[in-house]
C-alpha cells in the first residue's frame, strides 16, 4: 500500500500541475525502477497460447442499446475468434476466460492468462457512446490516456469492479472513478507496451484496409483486466453499440464474420513478425 500511495500523490500532482520542485519526481522514480524490475522481459520467440477474454458476462451486461447487450455480442465475438485461431493455427492453444453467460472478475481474467503462461492476451469489448452518431472500433493497450475520451472508455469498463465482493483490498485500493488512480494503472505492462502496440496497430489496420469498419486508432488508457497480465495485452472495442450501424455489425453473422476474420488476420502478421516464419491465411 506504501507504494500505491505514492503514487496516488505523484498522480494527483499530474492532475494538478505543481512540478515545482524535483523532489516531486522522486517517488514516481522509485517507482517505475521497481516496476519495471518486477516485470520480465519479454525474450519469448514464439505464439503458443493466445488467451481471449469475453468482456463482462452473468449479472454484469455491459452496454445495451436496441436490444442488444455487449456480454452477448462480446461472447459471440469471442468463441468465433477462438475457433478460427484453432483452425487457422494449429501449433497456438487458445484459452477462453468464458465460454458462458457467466461473470468472471477482472482479476481472474488475468489470473488465466498468467497462470497459463499465455503469450497474448486478447480482451473483446464494445463501445458506447452519449452521442449516437459516434461509430467504428479503436484497440487499446495499456497506458496514459492522452484524450479524456480515452479516460471516459476506462472509466466505463473498469466500473464491473464495484460488482466485485472486497474489490478495493483485491485491487489495492484502486477507485474506478478517479482519474488518479487510473494515471497509476497506466504505469504497468510498460514491459510489453511496444508488443502490444504493435498487435493493435495490425488489427486497426486490418479494420480499415478490408473495409470493416471505419477505425478511431490505437489507444492507451488504465484498464484492469490488462493490470496484472504478465505478456503483451490488449483491449478491442470492437463497435459501438450506441450506433445504429455498428450495432446492425456487432450483432449480425455475417458482421462478426468480418471482425473475427480480420483479427485473425492481425494475429497471423503479428505471430509472423514475432517468430520470423510465414503462415499461409485462408481468405474464406
């Protein structure tokens, strides 16, 4: 907790703009130099285990707009992205966090994929938006939000948290809906931010190239379920279901089609780039 609160404070200063003295940096300093150390380096060559994760799930129905709710379009997603990996990739394992309309806490979702050892881990979500004009989809990996609109997406799916019996022991003490505290998630995964990147580029460049969907870029924002996950992490707003046509995207066969295809396309260049191999894609 000791270091948790220095954080607090450091962030709160960010907030607030006092940098008049060095002595401020101190123990953000500190800090990231034991981060950083606690993290290993990522020195694996190879995509063996890929774990996905369907957003929310059970007494948790994420957005919901005419009619649809993301833990059902989420799950869809995320079960067909599986199975065309399996097919696609023979040598990778595919984990799921669920395969039901069951809730699973932001904790064990990263519990799966450390305690699996996997070498991605794969969030699938959908957006939402006041403004119902706003469409297309937007990956994230975990870092400072540049844009209060990034803080806005974290806020939104970080909040499942207060569902979670003792969620501020669990998560040190974490807020869902304090800016701070989000400045302090972004510190971690700093070990596998380029990797991450780098796949949510692919994927955001897949989107618009086969024409899915228009895409809102790759992003950096705090979310929990990448805070403790121990290898390259991202999250996929795959749509806005705030948006009439997005919506008609996300919840149709033929829409979660083209988004799975063209993640699966991502996944393949990306296992490409990492293992220095070519992987033959079907284009069915």
């Amino acid at each position: 907790m000791k270091i948790y609160n220095s954080l607090l404070r450091f962030a709160k200063l960010i907030n607030i703009g006092k940098f008049a003295k060095i002595e401020n940096f101190m123990p953000i300093l500190v800090l990231l130099i034991s981060i950083n150390a606690a993290l290993p380096a990522l020195n694996k060559r190879q995509i063996k285990t890929i774990v996905i994760d369907a957003g929310h799930g059970g007494h948790d129905p994420g957005c919901q707009y005419g009619g649809a709710k993301e833990k059902e379009v989420t799950l869809k997603i995320a079960l067909e992205l599986g199975k065309k990996i399996s097919e696609e990739l023979s040598d990778v394992k595919v984990i799921f966090t669920r395969k039901t309309d069951e809730f699973v806490t932001l904790w064990d979702r990263a519990n799966i994929a450390n305690r699996n050892q996997a070498d991605l881990f794969i969030s699938i979500h959908c957006n939402a938006n006041k403004n119902t004009e706003v469409s297309g989809t937007e990956t994230f990996a975990m870092g400072l939000h540049k844009a209060e609109s990034n803080l806005e997406v974290s806020i939104r799916e970080n909040d499942v948290i207060l569902m979670e019996k003792n969620y501020e022991e669990r998560y040190e003490g974490f807020d869902p809906n304090s800016p701070e505290t989000h400045i302090i998630l972004s510190l971690h995964q700093n070990a596998y931010l380029d990797k991450s990147i780098d796949l949510a580029s692919r994927i955001e460049k897949y989107f618009v190239k086969n024409k899915v969907n228009s895409s809102r870029g790759v992003k950096q924002a705090g979310f929990v379920v990448l805070w403790k996950t121990k290898m390259p992490s991202i999250l996929i707003e795959t749509g806005f279901l705030s948006n009439k046509n997005d919506r008609i995207l996300l919840t149709s066969d033929e829409g979660v089609d083209k988004i799975t295809d063209n993640i699966k396309y991502s996944l393949v260049d990306f296992k490409q780039s990492i293992e220095n191999v070519q992987v033959k894609v079907s284009n069915d």
